[in-house]
C-alpha cells in the first residue's frame, strides 16, 4: 500500500498545492482544514484525497482527529506536513495577548499537538517523514510580526530538536522556509506593499505554491533520506540564510 500523507491546512494556498503534488506522485492524502469546507470539499473532489475538519492549535482535536484519520484508513500517517499557519500583524506595543497567542499556537504549538499526535507510530515502525513549513520572516524578522516571526523560528529549532531525537529512528524532520508565496494569506496584504515586497524579490515575482509542493515531494522521498534537520529556503533570493 502506498504510504499515508496528513497536510496540515492541505485544502487551500500551499497547502492544497503540497496536497495535489503528494497525490499526484502516488501518497495517499489526509488533508486537514479549520473552517473553509468549499475549498475542502472542492479538493477532495479535484484529486481524490481525504479531509478533516479539526483546529491543529487544539491539543486534544489533533488527537482525537490522528485517532480518526489512522482508523478511516487503517494504517499509520508516515508523512506529517505541518503547514496550516496564520497571521495577526501589528506592531507589538498594540498587539493584544490574543494576537500573540492565537498565531504561536496555530502556528508553532500545532507542529508540538501533531508531531506529538503521530509519533510514537513513527518510532515503533522505523520510518517517518515530517515537514514544517517555516518561513523567511522567521527567518529574518518582519515589522508588525513578533508573533508570527516567533512562531516560524520557533519551528526551525523545534525541527533540529526533533530531527537529533529521531535519526535513529528513521524519520527525517526538515522545514522550508518560504519567501513570499501568493496564496489569500499574501494576496490579503494591500497593493502598494505587495508591490513594495515584490521590489525586493531579486527573481522578480512572487512565489507560486507549488514551487513549495516539489520541495516537499523531495523531501518526503527516497532521495532525501540522508537530509533530516535541514531549512530548504525558497524565497527567489530575497534572504540568504
Ligand atoms: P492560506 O491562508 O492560504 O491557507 C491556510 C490553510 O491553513 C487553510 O487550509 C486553512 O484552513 C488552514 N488553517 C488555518 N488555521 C488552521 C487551524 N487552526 N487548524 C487547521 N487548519 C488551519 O495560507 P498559505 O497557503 O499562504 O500558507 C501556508 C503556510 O505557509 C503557513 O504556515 C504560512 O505561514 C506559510 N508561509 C506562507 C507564505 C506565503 O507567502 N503565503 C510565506 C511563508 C510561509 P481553512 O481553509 O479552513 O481556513
């Protein structure tokens, strides 16, 4: 049987894209969604996979929705994606605690509920693939971001971490870093910054999703075996790290 692929946010923007590229390169595919069931019901028609509705900021719905996902296909998820995240932008003298909690739990706490979540499975069966979509602002800081900046260089340590504690295990954790990407979550911000961003894109253009999705087939591969706590940056030259 073809090996098990749970994508986090996996109905809409990257998401959706890592999702077509898993099924289209022959993974079963468990997409996992908050609220949006138009775009979910629409993904599951377009390409066949499976979706599930449940908050990855939430302890006990990420257990009880692995719980469910194991038993709708009777087998273990072999490949995680943790890449449904948010954003709540403001400076930080005006940011209120929920917009600092609501975008570190969605965003950081999540991959802990799901790696958690799925783990243990990974171990006992000597393979595992995990992948957490970081990103560039994480990487270098972004005004009006504390949180989501936070949150995203919180998931490149927490992927050396987990990468050191399962190399022996067989289970690779890597995370990318994407640049600007457009998808609703960019597309949101106005024109004149869009373009003011896009002025800072040495390629010249902003990323599309599935420039993201190849990155993760990779890694989720055969060939990618010897690459565990690694950042794969795909940001058009914006930012060397
Ligand atoms: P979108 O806003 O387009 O899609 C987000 C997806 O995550 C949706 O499927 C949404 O579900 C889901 N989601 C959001 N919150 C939750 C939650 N609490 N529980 C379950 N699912 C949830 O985002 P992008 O595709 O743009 O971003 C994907 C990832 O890539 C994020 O982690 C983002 O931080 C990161 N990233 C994006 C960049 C970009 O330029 N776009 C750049 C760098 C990183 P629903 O459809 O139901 O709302």
């Amino acid at each position: 049987m073809t090996r098990l692929a749970l994508v986090t946010g996996g109905t809409r923007g990257i998401g959706a894209a890592i999702s077509r590229e898993l099924a289209r390169v022959g993974y079963r595919v468990a997409a996992v969604y908050l609220g949006n069931a138009e775009s979910a019901e629409a993904l599951r028609q377009e390409i066949g996979c499976a979706v599930f509705k449940w908050d990855v900021a939430d302890y006990l719905a990420c257990e009880a929705g692995v719980h469910n996902v194991v038993r709708t296909f009777g087998g273990p998820i072999e490949i995680l994606v943790n890449n449904a995240g948010i954003t709540r932008d403001v400076m930080l003298h005006k940011m209120s605690p929920q917009q600092w909690d609501s975008v570190i739990t969605c965003d950081l706490t999540s991959c802990f509920n799901m790696c958690h979540a799925t783990i243990g499975t990974m171990r006992e069966h000597g393979f595992g693939r995990i992948i957490n979509v970081s990103s560039i602002n994480g990487q270098k800081g972004q005004v009006g971001q504390t949180n989501y900046s936070a949150a995203k260089a919180g998931m490149i340590g927490f992927t050396k971490a987990l990468a050191l504690e399962s190399a022996a295990k067989g289970i690779t954790v890597n995370a990318i870093a994407p640049g600007y990407i457009a998808t609703d979550m960019v597309t949101a911000v106005s024109t004149e910054v869009l373009q003011g961003i896009q002025a800072q894109i040495p390629i010249g253009r902003f990323g599309q999703p599935d420039e993201i999705a190849r990155i993760v087939t990779f890694l989720v591969s055969e060939e990618a075996k010897f690459i565990t706590g690694a950042t794969i940056t795909a940001n058009g030259g914006q930012y060397m790290a």
